[in-house]
C-alpha cells in the first residue's frame, strides 16, 4: 500500500543532532528501505501509565507526516497531545546509553525514563 501524504508544517517533536547521528547509523546498519519513515508515538503501559515508540515503519493513512533532521517522522493525530514540546536526545555516557525522551506534557516518569503518565 502506498499512501502519499503532503508533509505538514513544523513537527511536534524536536530531535538533536546526537539522536539524528544515531537514527541514521541504526537505518544503515539495519538496512531499512527509504520507504520507511521514523515512527515516533506513544501506547499503553509501562511502569507509569504510557510507553514510547520509535522505531523506523511504514506510513499509515491516520499518521500525519513531518520531515525532520533528514527523516519522514510519522505521528498518529491523536498522539500530538501527548507528544507536543517532546525532545529526543541520545545519551551515550557512563551511565546510560539510549534515547532520551524530555517530554513537558509528562506529569511523572519512571526511573527508566521510558514510560510517563500526563
């Protein structure tokens, strides 16, 4: 199926160089097709209510569509709310390694740092 959006204005999400490097070296050793983009979303779960997702994934008909660092970030409408003002950084320190999800809307978030309630 290929669905063909128009891409909307400014994303709802910012992503930093250092997350953009990351994505990038991850497609390319993962060898994901052009056709996909970078999913960015959130569903139930984890331990404080809501878990994130980020993953590379084809377009779907309710995402909407934005081109950010280089990528197509796909986004489902309703997790706009959720998401607005998020930042998504990549730690590589001593102490952890990973995506890191600064998100305004989160009222509380688990000690992982990978799920939030809002």
């Amino acid at each position: 199926m290929n669905i063909t959006k128009e891409t909307i204005g400014t994303a709802p999400v910012t992503i930093t160089e250092s997350a953009i490097r990351e994505l990038r070296a991850i497609k390319e050793a993962q060898n994901i097709p052009d056709d996909h983009g970078l999913r960015i979303g959130v569903k139930g779960g984890g331990c404080s209510g809501f878990s994130y997702i980020l993953g590379f994934d084809l377009e779907k008909e309710k995402d909407q569509v934005y081109e950010l660092g280089g990528f197509k970030i796909l986004m489902e409408k309703s997790h706009g709310l959720y998401l607005l003002g998020m930042e998504i950084d990549w730690v590589d320190g001593l102490n952890n390694r990973g995506f890191s999800f600064n998100n305004p809307n989160a009222s509380d978030t688990c000690g992982c740092g990978s799920s939030f309630s809002a």
